[in-house]
C-alpha cells in the first residue's frame, strides 16, 4: 500500500445503528474523521489535529451486517497542512460489489512535540485522477477558509463575542 494511503474494512455493527436501522451519519462522520488522521499521520509521521471537514453527502445509507470500507488518501499538502479525500463504501458481506455512500476532503496540521504546526512531506500528484482530487482539496480549502472569514467579518462588525 501506498505511503499516502490507508485503508479500514469491516462490518457494520448493531450499535453503529439509528432507529431506522441504518448507520448513524455521525458514526459514519467518526470513521471519515478516523481513517484520514490515520491517513495524515502515516504521512507526517507526526500527532495531527483536525482542521476542517468539507462537505459530507450521504448518497446512500449502510445496513447492519454490511461491509465497510474506507479509503483515505493524502491528496494536498501545504506547509502544515494536510488534505485527505476518504471514499466510504459499503455492501453485502457475500458479495464482492461495494457502492459508494460518503466521500469528504478532512483537513489535517501536523503537531511539534510542543504542539505548534509543524511542516510535512511535499505530495506530489501523479496523473490526471490525482491532479483532479489535488485541486478539489484545493478548491474545498479555500472555500473553507473564505467563508470562515465572512463569518468572523460579521462577527466583528456586529460586535458579538461569538467570533
Ligand atoms: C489546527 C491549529 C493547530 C492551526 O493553528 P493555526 O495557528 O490557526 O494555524 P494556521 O492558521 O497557520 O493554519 C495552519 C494550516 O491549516 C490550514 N488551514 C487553516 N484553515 C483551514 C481550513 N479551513 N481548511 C483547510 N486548511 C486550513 C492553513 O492553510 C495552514 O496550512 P499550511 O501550513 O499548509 O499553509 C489550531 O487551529 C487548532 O489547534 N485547532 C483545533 C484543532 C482540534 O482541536 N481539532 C479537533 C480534534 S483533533
């Protein structure tokens, strides 16, 4: 396996499950938010912290008894920063076809051992899927960052201790 990827198979479980018999989306949110730290700190080699999720659509629900299975891959780096696009799969245990369900970019700093940002390996796509995902990750990012800005912009304008 890839330096840059990592990789989580197992069956959905009775207490992953909501009311409607389906995998809660905020468990499914804590495997994303699991496999890509294991992802970005495979690459650093270093503690990481998240910094931003982006946008999770649940395309499909995943069944009790199903497989599922992760894949996270580092698909941006900046100077601290790492950015993991995780796919989430899911199918019968019996059989060998699995549909996709969730994917997400989730941003990652890597720590120092005193807990400030630390710099981390350069990524370098190869390839027209990866250079693709590297300018999603991009995109994502720089969206995240733009509308965290209007937020503490209002915030300041409207004097609230919110920000
Ligand atoms: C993550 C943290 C250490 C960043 O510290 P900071 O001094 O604010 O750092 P910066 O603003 O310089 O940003 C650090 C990196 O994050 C990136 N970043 C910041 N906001 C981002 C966003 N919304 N989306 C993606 N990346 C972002 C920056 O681009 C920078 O990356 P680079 O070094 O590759 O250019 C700090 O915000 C923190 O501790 N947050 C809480 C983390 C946490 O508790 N997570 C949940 C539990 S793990």
């Amino acid at each position: 396996m890839a330096q840059s990827q990592v990789e989580f198979r197992f069956l959905a479980e009775p207490t992953h499950v909501n009311f409607g018999g389906k995998v809660h989306g905020g468990m499914v949110m804590k495997w994303l938010d699991q496999a890509a730290y294991a992802c970005a700190t495979r690459w650093s080699g270093l503690y990481c912290v998240t910094v931003s999720v982006g946008t999770i659509r649940f395309r499909r629900p995943i069944f009790v008894g199903h497989v599922v299975e992760l894949v996270a891959r580092v698909v941006h780096t900046g100077t601290t920063s790492m950015h993991i696009f995780v796919q989430v799969r899911s199918g019968e245990a019996k059989s060998t076809e699995l549909a996709e369900t969730n994917h997400c970019i989730i941003s990652f700093v890597a720590l120092d051992e005193q807990g400030r940002p630390a710099a981390v390996p350069p990524y370098t796509p190869r390839g027209a899927e990866e250079q693709f995902l590297e300018q999603y990750a991009v995109q994502m990012k720089q969206f995240s960052q733009q509308v965290e800005q209007q937020m503490l912009d209002f915030y300041q304008q409207t004097d609230s201790p919110s920000a």
